[in-house]
C-alpha cells in the first residue's frame, strides 16, 4: 500500500487547504461495490449518498494524516483508490512520537466526527417526505459507522494499517532490534484469529460482538495476514544481512 498509484487518464485532481488530492477510478468501484446492498433495497438515490459517504469519511482521514504532518514539516498529499487512501510522504519524520501523532491523526478524526454527529444527530431535521427522509436517515446511519468502525478497525495493530504503523513504532521503542519482527508476528497473529472468528461465526451464527463476520471480513483479514507475512520475510531477509549481530550468515 506504500508504492505510488499510477495516475490514469480518469483519475479526479484538486487542492483543497494547499493538499494536492487525487481519486483513483478503483476507488469509485470499491465504493460502489460496498454500497451496492443499498441500490437494491432503497434504489439508486441511497446508493449514491452511501457513495458520497464513504468518500467524505475516507477523504477527512487522510486530511488527518497530511494536515498533522505538515505542521511537523512532513509535507504530504492524498491519493484515494481500491483499498481507501494514502497520505502519501506524511511520515517522512525522524521523530517516533511525531509519526505516531501524524498516524493516529487518520482515525482521530474520524472518532472526533463520529463524536460531533452523534451530538448533532437529534437536532438534524428530518424531511416529512418518506423518500427524502429515508436519504437523511441513510447519510446519518452510513456517517456514523463508518466513522466509528472503521476508524477502530484502522486502529488495530495490523499491518499496514494505521494501529500496525503506530504498533511497529512502539515496539521499535522498546526493542530497536527486533520491533519490526515482532509487530508483523502480532499483525499476522491476530489477522488470522480475526478471520477465523469472521469465518467461524458465519458458519454458526455466535459471534464476539462487534467483531467483523462473514466470508468478506474473513478474506480481507487474510490479505493482511498474507501482507503481513511477505513483509516479515522482507524484515528477516534485510536483518539477516545487515545486523551485525547475526552470524549465521558468516
């Protein structure tokens, strides 16, 4: 998730607060896909506010990230495609804690907006037409998940998420040597107890709540365990010829 995403011919460019943002086409598909249970049932007005939700929630968490890291010097643009966003070059800091700051800022945000909407919900007017008013209830609902649950899904220690960044720098604090070793075992550690709950539950129908459940979860948590697994091999391959302390290659 960390090389640059080829620019095509569609892609969506603007600045907005100085930030250079560019929309991958994909990022619309994926979008679309996730909203899609909302074209069946409600049609295609809902589908297009769930569109326009996932953008905003996403955009906003990667302002997070650029906006914390240009008041440290860290200078960053957003890129918007499959998978969410990158901030591309915002934690390009040498302090620890100013990175971790410029990481949490993502889902910060996002938990500070779930907090604002919650308040403000009783007091947003609702329509007295059922249609406009189900398009109200649809942007409010759709706001407020995603900012909670997906702001709290970043946050857990899996790489490369935003908690398995803010995780491979604290462990990196405690254990210069090993840190990054140890914070990849973790991601693909509980990546795979999560996809086993997801899989499991499905299966069932007992979960742990809150947590994800379903054959989508269960998939997107073995890509990062997959992820997780090729980066640890990377990280063992790089010590393995670059620590002085390991002499098993002499």
């Amino acid at each position: 998730m960390f090389f640059a995403i080829q620019e095509t011919p569609y892609d969506l460019k603007w600045r907005m607060f100085g930030i250079h943002v560019r929309v991958h086409p994909l990022f619309w598909l994926i979008a679309a896909i996730l909203a899609w249970d909302y074209l069946r049932v409600f049609g295609i007005p809902a589908f297009l506010v769930v569109i326009a939700c996932v953008f905003v929630s996403i955009l906003i968490h990667e302002l997070g990230h650029v906006i914390v890291g240009n008041s440290f010097g860290s200078h960053g643009h957003i890129v918007l495609w499959a998978f969410g966003g990158l901030a591309i070059g915002s934690t390009q800091l040498d302090n620890r804690w100013k990175r971790i700051a410029v990481t949490f800022a993502g889902p910060g945000i996002q938990l500070i907006l779930y907090g604002l909407l919650r308040l403000a919900d009783p007091y947003i007017p609702r329509p007295e037409d059922f249609e406009a008013r189900v398009l109200v209830e649809v942007a409010v609902g759709e706001m407020l998940w995603i900012n909670l649950f997906w702001a709290l899904l970043n946050l857990l220690p899996i790489f490369p998420l935003d908690g398995g960044q803010i995780a491979r720098d604290l462990f990196t604090w405690f254990t210069p040597r090993n840190g990054v070793r140890f914070s990849l075992q973790l991601s693909i550690g509980l990546s795979l107890l999560l996809a086993v709950h997801a899989f499991a539950a499905e299966r069932t129908g007992q979960s742990i709540p809150y947590l994800p459940v379903g054959v989508g979860p269960a998939i997107f948590f073995l890509m990062f365990a997959g992820v997780g697994f090729q980066t640890l091999q990377a990280e063992n391959e790089r010590t393995r010829w670059f620590d002085p302390w390991d002499h098993e290659r002499w």
